[in-house]
C-alpha cells in the first residue's frame, strides 16, 4: 500500500549534465542526540536504525536532499556502491554510465556548474511503498552559462519540472529513475 506522508515544503537538487535532470525530496526523523524521556518505540527504533546504518527511507530522502545541495559527504552513507541511474540523456546515453557514489557526485557536481543555485521544492509529498519512493518536484535556478548549445544569458532564471524514484535496499539507494521536462528547461535556455 502506498501512503504519503503530510504535505510539506522542502528545497530538492537536480542534476543536469548535457540537460538532464535529478531531484529528491526531503523528511527529517528524530537522531538519538535529539531523544527526550518521551521518545516513542518508533523514534527509537529510527535512531537504532541511524546507528547501524540502516536508515529509515524519510531519513535517507533528507539526507538525499542534503546530496543534492551540495553536502558530498552525505553519499557514502546512503549510495550503494552498486547505485545505478536510469535516464534517458541529451547525448543519447541511458545513464548505466552513472555508478557509485563517485558517479553521482560527478553528475552532481557536472549540474551544478551550469545552475550552482540550483534549489528544488516538492509539489507533491514522496510516496513511499516498501522499498521504493518517488516524488515530484519543481526546480528553480540561475543559469550560469556553458550549457551546450544555450543562448540563453548568464543570468537567466530557469524553472522546470520532474519525477524521481528510487530503489532502497539496506539503507542505501540502489537505484534511481528519472523524468524530467527537459522540453520546458531547454527552451528556456534557448537551445531549440
């Protein structure tokens, strides 16, 4: 059964080498630091988690988010080394030459070059159902020029649109699929 969690305002990233697009969404959970008398068996259970290093899906999309704003240091602990991207790319590539941690970071890195203001909000709250989760978002950045085949001036503000869902196994993203409206983010960037 598919259950979404209350409706909630987060900032997202994405990723855009050659014009494609990644996001995520954002939750927080309780850390054992923050625990009072009164902790449930549930928070408790969510920081035993944190200890072991089995995340609880809403903490690995908080800390996905944070990936996507730049904190690097988050990947390790929530990219399989076996992480894999499934997206169909400007190039014409599919994505299985994204891997790792290394790789996401790379693309991470490649998108942010272009657009390092890049910020990301929820338009719907994730879905989460067993081991997957999806959400859709908005994106709204600062073109900052070296886009291939852009007319657009340095400057320009874009926004646009897309879907992620990933596959978590151990606490860890294993997999990662993407649709964005590259439609509505290249013709703002005046490349049609």
């Amino acid at each position: 059964m598919i259950t979404a969690p209350p409706v909630r305002r987060h900032r997202a990233r994405l990723l855009v080498p050659a014009a494609l697009v990644l996001l995520a969404c954002t939750a927080t959970t309780a850390t054992a630091s923050d625990a009072s008398p009164k902790t449930t068996a549930a928070t408790t259970t969510t920081d035993r988690n944190h200890q072991q290093g089995k995340q609880q899906p809403k903490a690995m999309l908080d800390n996905w988010l944070r990936l996507w704003n730049g904190d690097y240091d988050r990947a390790p602990g929530i990219i399989s080394p076996a992480f894999r991207v499934h997206a169909a790319l400007l190039d014409g590539g599919d994505g299985s030459a994204i891997r790792g941690v290394d790789g996401l970071v790379a693309w991470i890195a490649q998108t942010r070059a272009a657009f390092p203001d890049l910020r990301f909000t929820e338009q719907v709250a994730p879905l989460i159902d067993g081991h997957y989760a999806s959400v859709r978002w908005t994106a709204t950045g600062t073109y900052a020029g070296g886009f291939p085949g852009a007319k657009a001036e340095p400057g320009t503000l874009i926004t646009f649109t897309g879907t992620d869902t990933l596959r978590m196994r151990d606490g860890r993203f294993v997999e990662y699929w993407v649709n964005t409206d590259t439609l509505q983010l290249l013709t703002q960037l005046k490349v049609l």
